[in-house]
C-alpha cells in the first residue's frame, strides 16, 4: 500500500471513529442533545443540497429541494420528544443502518458479479445487496426481538434506495462527494444518505407498533 493510501485509510477510519463516538454519545447522553444533535445534522445537510451546483435535471424550486434531506432527521428529533426518553430504539435503528453498509461491503467486494445500478453507482451489486439487508435484519433480530428481523430488512432496503438516490443527485450534478465536512468519507450527505427514506418509515412504524 502506498504512502497516499495508507494515509486516507488512516483519515478514514480517524474519522469513521470520531464521527460513531459522537453520533452514538449524542443520542445515549440525553433528550436533549440527541435532538440537537438532528436538528444540527439536518441542517448541514440542508446547506449542502442549497449549495450544490444545478444539475441538468433540477426543475424543481428550491423551496420543494430543501425538504429531501431533512424529514428523515427531522423524525429522529421527534422521537426525541417521547416521554419517558428512551435511547435504545434510535441507537438501534443507526446501528441497522450501519450494518447494512458493512453487510453490503463485505459481501460485495468478494462476491459481487451483478451490478445493482450501475449508471448511478458502480460499486454496488445484488450479492452486497443481499448482504447488507441481511446484516441489517440481523440487527434489528438482536437488538429489538426476533420479530422484529422484518423489519431491519425493510430498513436495510430502504437505507439502499436512500443511497442510490444521494448517489444519482450527485451524479447529475458532477459531485464525488456532497461536502468536505468528514475527511474521508465526504460531506454530511455522504454519510446520512441512508437515513432519507428509512428514518421516517422507521419512526411511523415505531409509534405503531411499540407504542
């Protein structure tokens, strides 16, 4: 491995670190700053997406643009409000989510053969797929309860579109990454993406079914 390389890994995994020690403090710390800590992340992500530049496709005004990225965190700072405060459900949701880009990188870099969308995003493919949701699914059985293992399926489906979708925005746009704020791993939408379709779904279905 080169110098450079060595290097990056190193940012990366610094950052990676950092960036797992802050989110989960935040959230087990208190009501308080686990909300902050989501309206703070919306918020940056809000400015990202305000500040990229226009892309072929990008018809739709401003006022409509700036809701994409900040319902998903907008409803983990609802659950915040819940009385009594409990951190367990939102700790586990980040760490389905987590797992299934883990899941989805470990399969797919020595298994995968079919690409899932390669226009959008190449590096991904039906065996990490399969992968990530099943690590999600693991998740969520070994956290919440055995039945609740459809769900972190679902979350790890929904973390994938989520991705792609950041992934094809980017792409329009002539963006590697959304920002510059993690060294290593790109802007807050890089590392949020799979938090845009599945926080909301996560959340509704919580106060459905847990409360």
């Amino acid at each position: 491995m080169s110098e450079k390389r060595r290097s990056e890994t190193w940012t990366r995994a610094l950052t990676g670190s950092v960036f797992v020690v802050v989110v989960m403090g935040a959230v087990w710390h208190s009501p308080w700053s686990s909300a902050a800590l989501w309206d703070v992340v919306a918020t940056l992500a809000w400015v990202e997406w305000f500040k990229a530049p226009k892309g072929p496709s990008s018809k739709w005004p401003k006022a409509v643009l700036f809701l994409f990225p900040v319902p998903a965190l907008a409803a983990l700072h609802w659950m915040c409000a819940l009385e009594p405060y409990d951190p367990w459900p939102i700790l586990s949701f980040l760490w389905m989510i987590w797992a299934n880009d883990t899941g989805a990188y470990l399969v797919g870099k020595p298994l995968g053969r079919h690409k899932l969308w390669p226009s959008v995003s190449p590096g991904k493919s039906w065996e990490g797929f399969a992968g990530g949701v099943v690590a999600s699914a693991g998740v969520a059985w070994a956290t919440l309860g055995m039945e609740w293992w459809g769900l972190g399926a679902l979350m790890g489906v929904l973390s994938t579109a989520g991705d792609l979708t950041q992934s094809a925005w980017k792409r329009r746009r002539g963006m590697k990454d959304s920002g510059t704020m993690l060294p290593g791993h790109g802007g807050i939408l890089d590392r949020f993406d799979g938090f845009l379709f599945a926080a909301p779904v996560y959340v509704i279905l919580w106060c459905i079914f847990a409360l």
